[in-house]
C-alpha cells in the first residue's frame, strides 16, 4: 500500500494522468484495494484532482467504503485547482450534511473557492468557528 500511495502521489505533483491510471488499474486487478483502503483510495482521488481529471476522482471518491475529512479535501481542494468553485462548495456542503467536520485545509480551499466564483457572501458564510 505504502508504495502504491508514494507513486500516485508523485503521479499527482509531476502530472502524470497515464501512470496513475495504470496503477489504478493495477489496484482494480488485486480486487480493488481502493475500497478497502481510504488512504489509498484518497491518494487516487488526490492524483487523479492534481492531474485535472475530476470526474476519475469522483468515481474514485464515490466507491470509498468511508469518506474522512482528508479525503473530502481532496476533492474539495481538487475541484479548486480546476477553477470549480461552486463544485467545490457543493462537495463542501455535501461534507457538512454528511456529518464529517472539516479542517483548516477545508476552510482554505473553501475560500479559494468563493474567489472563484466571486462570492463574497458565500465566504462570510462559512462558518470558521467549526476548526
């Protein structure tokens, strides 16, 4: 596990969308490890976000057998370095509906996010007293 999560995550900072697609499918032939595995599986979903491919991060995210605050964040974060802001605040809310507390990291890429999309109420929204 430890090496798959090491490969995706260089696969994630250099950008390198093949390689990570042939570790996932690497994953999916030993029976899908992701699913049991949320450190695994949100280092998926965090490479896939860095390589732009978001819709492979959600199809990652969906199938995790639990979703924590580090993997919210991945998509969160994800969704707004692709310039996705109100996809971002909607993953954000989803996050809140579904009882998970989010961080500080939360909070930054939620901001980012209302910049993006020009919400300055959005922003004075977000409730920080949460961290």
């Amino acid at each position: 596990m430890v090496t798959y999560v090491s490969v995706l995550k260089a696969c994630g900072m250099v950008g390198c969308l093949e390689i990570g697609a042939c570790i996932e499918a690497d994953v999916r032939k030993r029976g899908g490890l992701f699913q049991e595995d949320v450190v695994l599986g949100t280092a998926m979903v965090d490479m896939y976000a860095k390589c732009g491919a978001m819709e492979k991060a959600r199809k990652v995210f969906e199938q995790l057998p639990a979703r924590d605050t580090v993997s919210w964040n991945a998509m969160i974060s994800g969704y707004t370095r692709n310039g996705l802001g109100n996809e971002a605040l909607k993953c954000f809310k989803q996050m809140k509906d579904m009882g998970v507390c989010p961080n500080v990291v939360t909070y930054i890429c939620c901001l980012k996010a209302c910049s993006i999309v020009g919400s300055l109420e959005i922003g004075k929204g977000i409730d920080l007293d949460d961290i």
